[in-house]
C-alpha cells in the first residue's frame, strides 16, 4: 500500500468512555502512524483537559496540527430519535464529524457512539452509495470464526431479496480489504443446506445471488458459523440481531459457569484466563475495533460503546487500512456491476 497523509474525523463525545479513553487512543494512534492526522470533535474544553492528562507528546501533536479540536455542541444519545436528534442538534460531535468527511477535511470518521446516530448523521450528510438503499451494520462476530462477517446484525430487520445481494457485495469487498481475502465465499443463511429450502425471502434471495459473479456458495445452516465455512454470511437484520444477542448472552454465561465449575482448583489467575478464553471463542474480541458502515458514501467506521483506548487504536488502524485500499471506490464499482448484472438478467 502507497504511503499518503491520512486525517480522521473522531467523534470523541460518543461512548461510555469519553472523551478521556477516545482522546488517549488518538493520540497514541498519531504517535504510530508518521502520517496520520486526526481531528477531535467534541467539547473543547474536555478534549484539552484530556490532552493535558497525556503529557507533553500529546501536546506536541497540537501544536504541529497534526491533532487538532474541532468544536462541537451536544450528543446525540442511545435513547434518541436519530433522525429527529440530527435534525434538532445539527451542531452535534456526529453531525460536524460527518460535515468534515463530506467538505473532505477528513478521509473518513470514527464513532464509538450511537449506531442510530451515525447512521442516520452519516447517511444524509455523505449520502448512499448508488444502488444501496439504506445502510447496513456487520461485521465478525463469532471468536471461533474470526474472520466471518455476518450481515445484516440489525440496521435493517425487514428485508428484500435485493438488498441481501446488496449485503453479500458490501460484505465482499470489506472481507478482502480487512482480511485480504481475495475472493470471499458468501452464504446465505437458511434453516436447511440444500437450495429450495427457507422462507420467500431466502428462496428468492438464492435465486437472485446465484446468478451473480459473486463466490456464492449457497445455503449455510446455524452450526455453520462457528467453523469459518464462508468469509460472508447474509441474512435479515431481524435474524441477524438474534444471533448476535444470543452469542453475546451465551459467552458470558458460559464465562460465569466456567468460572464457577473451576474455582475450587485452580488459583484466580487462572481461573480468569480460562474463563476469558471461554468469552472470546463465543464473542470475537477488539482485533479489529470498528465495523464499517456499509452502504455510505464514506468511509465510517462505528465501534464498540465501551471501547478503551485500545479499542480506539484498533479501530483507527482499521479505519486507515479501508481509506488507504479505497474501499468506498471499490464498493460503488462493484455494486454498479451487480446492478447492471439483475438488469440484464
């Protein structure tokens, strides 16, 4: 990859552990990367007290305008409308981070805040992608299969088949950008392997992908995601958000019962690590920090509400690694593909 000066657009106020941890993981990120830049938007105030609580270097970067505060007013919070929020609070750390990105102040932005917020921020400011709908959230979620992105996790809980081939295009490409996956296998989620099984949508989904240049491999049941049986897994957002709670639920409980069961022979250390292990193999941990907002004109990378600074490092690299492949680029190239593919079905 062609080394290039890279400026990121980070909402600092979105999070449960901000401003402080999203600041700290910025700084260190522009510590590592020569040339990156990051713009913090947030509450002036708060960012310069975060900055002064990490020392001299941070400060430094300041003064080199390789980080610079960009003034923001207000949150947009979990509980709000997105829509409705944006609109009342254009001034917002979301609503100016995603202004940046779209006057190119920034290649791209980074969130730990409100999903709903910086899909519904994103999407009007920088606008869809030509022939994607709406915007989708995905991303690996299963620890015993890392390198699995499922999609749709939620955004969209009713779906047409159209948009799932959309899914498993958007998915493609992030695959082979995140993971260097040349030709990702994308399967379609049923309740049965073979073709003809499922309900209208996954029936007429089938018919639709098979027909397309994509490295569609068919139907793939439940107990399939947890062995990397495909880089790509397309499903509804209704289904897809069950799965992501039930994998959630199950590997904490699974932490706790472990936990419990060994307690009496082993010391905490110990116990800890196993236990720990036992999480990760359900839930995919931190590695890559950020999932991309599919389907937005812009690169946009949402991460987790109760990331720490490593987190945020994470998530930065990743943030890095799509802007410096032009994934957005790819992303409306190889959609205008498969629109002009159903066309001339």
């Amino acid at each position: 990859m062609d080394e290039k000066n890279i400026t990121i657009a980070i909402d600092v106020m979105g999070g449960d552990n901000a401003p402080y941890e999203i600041v700290k993981g910025a700084a260190i990120s522009v510590n590592s990367h020569p040339n990156l830049s990051v713009l913090l938007v947030g509450d002036e105030e708060q960012i310069k007290n975060s900055l002064s609580l990490l020392g001299p270097n941070a400060l430094e970067f300041v003064e080199s305008n390789r980080i610079s505060i960009v003034p923001s007013e207000g949150v947009i919070e979990d509980g709000e409308q997105p829509i409705m929020a944006f609109k009342k609070k254009p001034k917002s750390s979301i609503a100016i981070s995603s202004f940046l990105v779209k006057n190119k102040n920034a290649n791209g932005l980074l969130s730990m805040g409100s999903t709903g917020a910086t899909m519904a921020a994103t999407a009007l400011t920088l606008g869809m992608i030509k022939g994607v709908e709406r915007p989708t959230v995905g991303g690996p979620i299963i620890g015993s299969s890392p390198n699995t992105v499922i999609l749709d996790i939620g955004a969209n809980v009713d779906c047409k088949p159209s948009q799932l081939v959309t899914f498993a295009a958007l998915g493609s490409i992030y695959s082979k950008h995140t993971f260097g996956i040349e030709s990702p296998r994308i399967g379609l989620l049923n309740v049965g392997s073979e073709e003809g099984k499922g309900n209208k949508l996954t029936k007429d989904t089938y018919e639709l992908i098979k027909n397309t240049k994509l490295n569609f491999i068919g139907n793939l049941e439940p107990d399939d995601l947890f062995y990397d049986k495909a880089e790509v897994v397309i499903c509804d957002g209704f289904v897809g958000n069950i799965i992501l709670k039930i994998l959630e639920s199950t590997g904490h409980l699974m932490n706790n019962f472990i936990s419990e069961q060994i307690s009496p022979y082993v010391n905490e250390n110990v116990k800890n690590e196993i236990s720990t292990k036992a999480l990760n193999y359900l839930n995919v941990g931190e590695s890559v920090g950020a999932a991309p907002l599919f389907g937005v004109n812009g690169i946009v990378g949402i991460g987790h509400g109760k990331a720490d600074h490593t987190a945020v490092r994470k998530a930065i690299n990743s943030v890095i690694v799509w802007i410096k492949n032009n994934m957005i680029e790819e992303m409306n190239t190889q959609i205008n593909e498969l629109s002009i593919e159903q066309e001339n079905e």
